[in-house]
C-alpha cells in the first residue's frame, strides 16, 4: 500500500471514532435528562396525600361545593382529573365518622333491645298504679261461705303513706249489727305478679294476688291467701259487667273458672256502718251548736268567760251571796247583809 493510500485510510478511521464519540455523548446526555425529568414528574403516594422531593404537599377541601375553585386552579397548572383522587375532604372524613357512630349505636341498641325483651320475658311489669285503686269498693262476687250471708260488704282503701288503711264493713243479718275490720296493705310486684300485702301481727304479712285489674280500675279478682277468690266492683250491683273486648273476655275466663263464686247484692237503700257513723258525728255536732246559741242568747257572758278555778270560785261565791241576801220573816221578806267568813278569819278568832 502506498503512502496516499495509508493516509486516505487514516482518516477515514479518524473520522468513524469523532462520529461514534459524539453520538456515545449524545445519547448519555438524552438518557440523564430523562431520568431527571421521570424523577421530577414521580411522586410517591402515602394515605392519599403527595410526596414530592420529601416534602408533603396536602390539598385540602373543606367543602364539596368549593372544589370548583380547585379544579379550576388545577386546570391552569396542567393538572389531570386523575389527581382529584389526592384530595382530602373533611365532610367526606364527617361522614366516616358519623357512619361509624350510627353502627355503634345500632349494634348498642339491638343488644340493649335483646336483652329488655328477656327481661320482660322473665320479670314482666304490669305497673299497678296504687293512686288510681284508692276509693270505695264493692264485694260482688265470693266464694267465702261466712260471706254469702252477709249483706253491702264494702271495702274503702284509703291512702296510707305509700300504701292503704283498708276498711272492710258489712251487716250480719243474724247479729243484725254492723261490722267493721280495719287492715293495713300495700301493692308489690314481683316477676309480673301484683300482690295486695295485708299486714299482720308479729312483723307478718299475708301475701294475696291480685289475678285482675283493667286498665280504668273499675274491677278486682284477688286470690287471697287462704284460696278464697273476691271480686271487687266500682259499682255497688252489677247485673252487666263494664268491661269490653280483650278484658271481658279475660274477666270472664277467670270467674267462669270459679264456679262456686256467688252473686251478692248491695242494697243502696241500706246506710252503711259509715254513713250510720257519720250521722250520728253531725247529730252530736249539731246539738253542740244549738246548745251554744242558746247560752248566747241567754247569757254571752257565760259563753266569753274564761274558766279558771279562780275565776269559777268567785262566781260561785257571787252566787251563794245573792241567794242569802233575802229572807222571809213575819213583818215579809226583807233584805239581810250576808258576812263571809273564812276558814282563815274563824281560826284566828278561836285563838283569841
């Protein structure tokens, strides 16, 4: 090979090496610009908010209805639609937690429900109200034999303390007299039983069932202690019973059960022991009061005057000292001074 040649050569191989150089360095350079750009336009996210270069970037809306305002600013920065999943909002947050609370209390409230309706079950609870039982009550029905003879058995349940003075009175046509029995009771509840607790000697009580009550307490069944069973009335006779569906028929199912119950009658033209007793109380007063007018009228003096021993002693001497001051003698009646001597005066003249 020549010398032209060999130079020719040389170059061309000069050349290939400057070319691969500068196309080498071209492609690194458009490779780190790439991975800085990827780098810069790489955002790591953790529970919804952007990371970006290890600083935290939070776009916060408080309200769905300003959004618009955000996504308009998003729009002049370039920013996708995609992005709105990095917002946090804080009714959205509101909502989650009161979600929850409504859960919790649900789940409260069925196990409160499940409960109460066991309870129920076990221990149900009439609530019988004492106050609205107070009154006048009419033994209507009985299957005690030394009742069935006896005529207007009445029970008065008074108030006492949080219980009853209770008054049973009757008339006994054998005796023909009327009976009286007091008794103090009050109501208990037990496990859905209502109890009429009468009270004993010796810190006793004998425990009787109330088995019916209506809602307006115009009617008692109570099964008492020693088995007897009495029906009670607001109404002195009752040839209809006041009573309508689901309780008529309860009422009924009790006393047809009971087939020894015996009708009583209540004879309204009859005065009870206490209209008797409170008869006689009016008389008695009455007769004080016209007895009072009749001092009045005679002698207001006698009525005003205070009572003392004193006050009555004087009065008896003033009344021994006009009945001494007159005497008949044979020229008539005449007019004598009385002297009053005392004890005192008499001992003291003995001495002298």
């Amino acid at each position: 090979m020549d010398k032209q040649k060999f130079n020719q050569y040389g170059k061309i191989k000069f050349y290939i090496a400057v070319c691969f150089w500068i196309f080498s360095l071209s492609m690194f350079a458009s490779g780190g610009k790439k991975s800085v750009k990827e780098n810069k336009s790489s955002e790591k996210k953790i529970n919804g908010n952007r990371v970006e270069d290890e600083a935290v970037k939070i776009d916060i809306i408080i309200n769905k209805n300003s959004n618009t305002d955000f996504e308009n600013e998003d729009r002049d920065l370039g920013k996708t639609d995609e992005e709105d999943g990095d917002l946090i909002y804080l009714d959205r947050i509101q909502d989650e937690e009161e979600e929850k609370r409504q859960k919790k209390l649900e789940k409260t409230n069925r196990i409160e429900r499940f409960i109460k309706k066991i309870d129920e079950k076990v221990n149900p609870v009439k609530k019988f109200q004492t106050s609205k039982s107070y009154g006048t009550w009419y033994l209507i029905k009985t299957d005690d034999n030394l009742e069935k003879n006896l005529k207007n058995v009445r029970y008065d349940f008074l108030q006492e303390e949080n219980g009853y003075h209770i008054i049973k009175s009757y008339f006994d046509p054998q005796t023909d007299k009327w009976n009286e029995e007091m008794q103090r009771g009050w109501i208990e509840e037990r496990k859905g039983n209502v109890y009429l607790d009468i009270e004993k000697k010796y810190f006793k009580n004998n425990r009787n069932e109330i088995i019916f009550f209506d809602k307006n307490y115009r009617y008692m069944i109570i099964r008492y202690y020693n088995g007897v069973t009495r029906v009670l009335s607001r109404y002195p006779n009752n040839n209809k019973i006041s009573l309508e569906d689901e309780e008529l028929d309860e009422f009924e199912k009790i006393a047809d059960n009971k087939s020894n119950l015996k009708n009583l009658d209540y004879d309204i033209n009859m005065k009870s022991i206490r209209e008797i007793e409170n008869e006689r109380k009016k008389a008695e007063l009455k007769s004080k009061t016209d007895d009072l007018e009749r001092r009045l009228s005679e002698n207001p003096e006698s009525v005003f005057q205070i009572d003392t021993i004193g006050a009555r002693k004087e009065f008896m001497r003033r009344k021994r000292k006009e009945g001494m001051t007159r005497f008949e003698t044979k020229n008539g009646v005449q007019n004598v001074e009385v002297i009053e001597l005392n004890d005192k005066d008499l001992k003291n003249e003995n001495k002298k």
